[in-house]
C-alpha cells in the first residue's frame, strides 16, 4: 500500500535530474534508509541546542518528532521538512537565566513567541502570500537561505573539526567521494554512512595511535582523551521517559518536564527570535519550492503556523522551541528525495529515540571529528541553495538595492555579529543578520532613485 504517497518509477532508481516529489516515495526500505539519514542530519543540533539552553536534550528529541509529524499534518504533507531545536532562541534563553529566571520562565516565554508565530502564520494563509513575497523577495530569502546555512561554519571551524582534524578530512572525502561516484542508492545516503564510517575510524584511530590530545567539547579544553568512549551510553537505561525537574544536591536545577510559567518582562526577551523564525520557515519553504519546482507559496502561512504550533506544544511540557532544519535541506538536496515520508519515519524513529536514553547517549557520544566532517558538506550545502535561488531568480546584483543590505546582513551573520540594545538583551548572528537584510533591502528600495526601483521591476517581470 502507498499510504498516500505514489510510488516513484520503480521504487529503487532516480534517472539523472529525477527527483522524488513529496507526494511520492521510494520503496519502503529505501524509505527507512533516508529517514535515518534525515535523524542523522538533524540529531545533534537537537540534542545540543536544548544543553545550551539549560532544558532536557531527550525531552526533546522526542517532542521533536512530535512537532514534525504535526507541522506535516498541517501542511497536508506538501512540505517536507524536520522540526527540529531552534537555535534562534539560544540568546534570548540566556537572557532570561541571567536575570534569574528558571526553565519554566524559559518555557513560558517560548509558548508566548510560539503563539505569535502562529498568528503570522495564519495572517499570511488568510491575507495571501503575496504579503509575504512582498516582505522577503526572493534577493532577500536567498540571503535568508545563505546566512543561516553560513552562519553554522563557526560550529564546524571552532568545536567539530579541532577535536579530530584528520578523522574530520577523511570523512568529508568520504562523503565526497560516495555521493559523487557511487551513485545510486547508497550515493543518497551519504551522510548517513558517512557517520558510520566515522565512527568506526575514531576507534581503529584509538586502537592505533592511542589518545589524541586536541579540543574537548566537553571541557571546553585541550586535553587528552579517547576519540569514542562509551561510559555514558553504558550507564544509561534503554527505555525511559524524561525525569520531571528537579533540584539536585548542589542547588542546581536539573531540567526535565515541568509546566511553563509566564512573565512579561522575559517574553520580551525571546519575541525577537520569531522574526528570524518567519525568516527560516519562509527560506526553507522557498528552498524546497526551488529545489523541487513546486510552487508552495499557497501553504507558506501553514508552514509558518505549523512551526509555530510545534513550538507552542513542545515547551508546554518543558521541551525546547522547534524550527524547520536546514540541516535537512542539505539532505534532500544531496538525495534528491523529497517525500514526506521519509520525514514521518525519521518522526517515528526520533520518538523512539526519546523514549530511549541509551540510544540518546550513542549518538550524543559521536566523536566530535567525524561530525566535523559531516557538517561542513552539509552545512555548505545549505548556504549554497541561497545562491541557487538568485540564480534560478535572476537576482541583479549590479543593482544596489540587492548587493548592498544584504551584503551586510550575511557577513552580519557569518560573523555572529552583536548588537547590544540593552544591559540585558542584544541581537546577534542569525536574527540581527535576518533584520538587516529584510530591513536594510527595503530602506534601499525606500531611498533608492527612479531608475534603480525600474531596474528592480524589470528583474521581477523577467522572473515572470
């Protein structure tokens, strides 16, 4: 049975520039394969964003595929995407800890810009998104698309790649080399076995050549240690739900699931990150449009929506805010495959995963190396799909309202840029850089003379 989803030719080959539409699947266990890959890509930033955020990394893992299979639902499953942890709320979370609030302060507040996006979202379903094509062009979500795929290059550069310099190079070849000249198949799951690969290498390295002495994620220090060490994933149990919050004997609160709590002052704190969320959502819907031929502008407002209540339900237990991942983008664009029900698998499985603390501490205990390189492949990938949307687009860079604002916003972001508003709350990488490239585009054309705003309209009308 399809289930809903038509299958592809014969469920086991893509003919060059095929690609596989989200109304279409491949064969069930060819479907399975891509679903691992999308829990692959999208695992660790969901597993260590929450860490950053002082909430429970299982927690959410599992309300993240949750979230997922409800934002599908809601899309009516014409929008593949994985919901994973937002990281656009890292700064405003640490805010709200500095002023001494707790993690049901944190969850209070995410419900809050949960709910605001939800509201955009159904705005835009109602009012057309037209709305929203006249807030973020196409020159601007192409930038939107490029800095948030850039923007991760310091994650590569500063805490995956110095833990394991070689593992890292000998796995992105790897990646290299088998999605290029395999092909078929196992070419479309690269990444997946890219991880395999190098998990396996880090404990041949180990066995070889002993200990490295190198960064350690863990201690933030140059140390030296085992690359795989599985001390964590003995200790853990195999099935098990989250532990509700609790105080631990130091004093210090040890997140699980617990109820959200509301303040104005710390709402206020986390609002900002809904803009580069509408951002996000509005870039990655765009991307799959781009990358698939569909026009998905009719169910832009759902997507947005969708998100939104993936988040609202996601901290109304404890769990941390949710996001389309560009992590997945880089997936489907190296697969070709775009089913949504390679997503529902990956959902499935990412429950499971939740109700599975050993399983949480194996992929968590990934040597930081191979997820080096992984990461740079995945993450270039995700910024180059922005250029792909000013090049199918016919984006006028000699046109200074597209080169210059958007110019800043995505070296802003790249560079993690900060702007301090107050003692208590600044706006940096990807949300300032998303403000200054919406923002600074329509001040351009606000400000620009008659003969740049024509040059501006005669780029749309070749777009049509």
């Amino acid at each position: 049975m399809a289930i809903g989803w038509k299958l592809h030719g014969d469920g086991k080959t893509l003919a060059p520039g095929e690609v596989v539409a989200p109304d279409e699947r491949l064969s069930w266990d060819r479907t399975v394969g891509l679903g691992a890959q999308h829990v692959v890509a999208m695992f660790g930033a969901t597993f260590v964003f929450p860490i950053l955020m002082g909430l429970n990394p299982q927690l959410a893992i599992m309300m993240s595929g949750i979230a997922t299979i409800l934002f599908l639902l809601i899309v009516q499953n014409k929008v593949p995407s994985y919901l994973g942890t937002s990281a656009s709320f890292v700064g405003g979370v640490a805010a709200i800890r500095a002023q001494g609030g707790d993690s049901s302060d944190v969850t209070g507040a995410i419900l809050v810009a949960g709910l605001v996006l939800v509201a955009i979202g159904v705005a835009i379903h109602f009012l057309g998104s037209r709305v929203l094509n006249e807030v973020l062009p196409p020159a601007v979500t192409g930038a939107v698309v490029m800095l948030i795929g850039f923007n991760l290059a310091p994650v590569v550069a500063n805490t995956y790649w110095p833990q394991d310099q070689w593992v890292a190079l000998l796995v992105m070849v790897f990646v290299i080399v088998l999605s290029v000249a395999v092909g078929g198949f196992i070419g479309r799951i690269a990444i997946f076995l890219g991880l395999v690969f190098g998990y396996l290498l880090s404990w041949l390295f180990d066995q070889i050549f002993g200990q490295i002495t190198a960064f350690n994620a863990g201690t933030g220090e140059i140390d030296t240690h085992w690359r795989v060490v599985f001390d964590s994933v003995k200790s853990a149990a195999w099935i098990g739900f989250p532990d509700k919050t609790v105080i631990g004997p130091d004093g210090s609160e040890i997140a699980g699931y617990h109820a959200p709590t509301f303040s104005g002052a710390f709402i206020l704190l986390v609002l900002p990150a809904v803009i580069a969320l509408v951002a996000e959502n509005a870039g990655h819907v765009k991307a799959v449009s781009e990358m698939t031929g569909t026009d998905l502008d009719p169910v832009m407002g759902r997507a947005i929506a969708a998100d939104g209540v993936g988040t609202v339900l996601a901290s109304a237990v404890g769990g941390s805010p949710t996001t389309t991942y560009a992590e997945n983008i880089g997936v489907m664009a190296a697969t070709r495959v775009y089913s949504t029900a390679a997503y529902y698998v990956a959902a499935i499985v990412a429950i499971l995963f939740g109700l599975c603390p050993k399983f949480g501490a194996l992929v968590a205990s990934t040597p930081g190396g191979v997820l080096g390189g992984i990461t740079v492949v995945l993450y270039g990938m995700i910024g180059l799909l922005g250029a792909k949307i000013w090049i199918e687009n016919r984006i006028d860079f000699a046109n200074p309202i597209n080169l210059v604002p958007l110019a800043a916003g995505i070296i802003v972001a790249i560079g993690n840029v900060s702007l301090k508003i107050t003692d208590d709350f600044s706006l940096s990488g990807i949300a300032l850089g998303t403000i200054i490239a919406v923002a600074g585009w329509h001040l351009a054309r606000a400000v620009a003379p008659p003969h740049l705003k024509e040059r501006l309209r005669t780029e749309r009308t070749a777009r049509v």
